[in-house]
C-alpha cells in the first residue's frame, strides 16, 4: 500500500472528517499514530500485530508511524500486500 492508501484507510476507519483526512500523515507521524491507537477497546490484537510487523518483542518499543499504521491496518483487516 502506498502511504496515501495507508492514511485515507486509516482516516475512514476512525470516520475522520475530510480535513482530518488531509491533515493526518499517519506513516510518518507517530502523534497521529498514537491517537489512532486509542481506537482499540481491546488492544492486544494490535500488539500482537505490531510484534509481527516489527520483528519481535523487543522492537515493538521502537516502532516507526508507518510500521504502527500496517500493523492497525492488519488489525482491522484492512492491510493490502503490494503486488509485485
């Protein structure tokens, strides 16, 4: 997924507003990263998806915007491998 892919996903499933869309740059802004994450009621899922995309436990601290981004993607399903 393109990051403009990953940002317009992530703004419709928070039903974002379109200016909240335009303004949000959730692969590269770990602040916007940090309030999509409160979406989750139960964020274990999340964590566990996060864990997978960065490799293990440990790195899971040190997490990129956009490594957070496919992970809430693949959380809701919603992640798109590119094609090659």
């Amino acid at each position: 997924m393109t990051d403009e892919q990953i940002n317009a996903v992530i703004a419709r499933a928070l039903n974002a507003d379109e200016h909240w869309m335009i303004q949000k740059d959730y692969c590269h802004d770990l602040n916007a990263m940090h309030e999509a994450e409160k979406a989750f009621d139960c964020p274990e899922l999340y964590e566990g998806n996060l864990i997978k995309v960065c490799g293990g436990v440990q790195y899971m601290w040190h997490a990129t915007a956009c490594q957070r981004a496919e992970a809430f993607l693949r959380t809701l399903g919603k992640w798109e491998e590119v094609q090659k």
